[in-house]
C-alpha cells in the first residue's frame, strides 16, 4: 500500500512539474480565465487539482500540439532571427555599400577642395584638366 502512495504521489509531482512548464511557456494571448500568476500559484498551492484545472481551462483548445499522420508535431513557424534571415543581411549589406560610396565621395570632395586651396596659395589658378575624372 506505501508503495501505491508513493507512485501516486510521484505522479502527481510529475503532473505539477509539467503543468507548471506549460503554463510558464505558453503566451500570453493562450491562457483562458486567469492572469499567469494565478495559474502559478494555484498548481504550486494545489499541485493535483490545479494541474488538472490547468490543463482542462486554462489552456486555449489549440494550444495543444496536433500529431499529423506521419507523427510529427507539427509547429507554427518562428520568424527568423536578424543573422539567420536572408532578407535583413541583404539589406545591411546594402546599406553598408551605401554609406561606403557616401564616405568615398566626401573624402573626394574634400581632396579637391584641399588641392585646389593649395593651388590657390602658389599662386597658380585652379585647373580642371589636371584632376582625374572619376
């Protein structure tokens, strides 16, 4: 007979445990009837009742993961992290090639403008067949 109370009360951990990761790890537009918090409290203060209460009411009826033929869950896909999305690297990479082209040229401005000052003080007017054209 103890061992029947220990298995049922291993159970019954078990249950808690995962009730507790569910409703910890669902979002927050999924849980029905109460805040989070409560749900938290009331499987950690009644660990059976409020484990069972967790997954009878609280959960949306979707929120359940659906097996297809195959038996693979089948998940909602995540958006991609910025590093792993093709579309946001080719966008920084363009705006990089942007701002490069944008540096180059003020720097070319800024070579002309010096040549042409140091032209200015020899004495010499500024000549335009003497630059490269770019």
């Amino acid at each position: 007979m103890a061992r029947l109370y220990v298995l049922l009360f291993l159970v019954q951990i078990v249950l808690a445990v995962c009730a507790l990761i569910s409703c910890l790890s669902a979002e927050e537009g999924k849980i029905r009837a109460l805040p989070r918090i409560a749900w938290v409290l009331i499987i950690l203060f009644f660990p059976l009742v409020g484990s069972i209460a967790w997954f009878v009411a609280g959960r949306e009826p979707g929120a359940r993961a659906t097996r297809p033929a195959g038996g693979t869950v089948e998940r909602p896909r995540r958006p991609l992290a910025p590093d792993d999305d093709p579309e946001f690297l080719r966008s920084v990479q363009e705006r990089a090639q942007q701002q490069d082209q944008e540096l180059f040229r003020r720097w070319e401005e800024d070579l002309r403008r010096r040549e042409d000052d140091l032209r200015r003080r020899d004495g010499d007017p500024p000549r335009e067949g003497d630059r490269p054209e770019v």
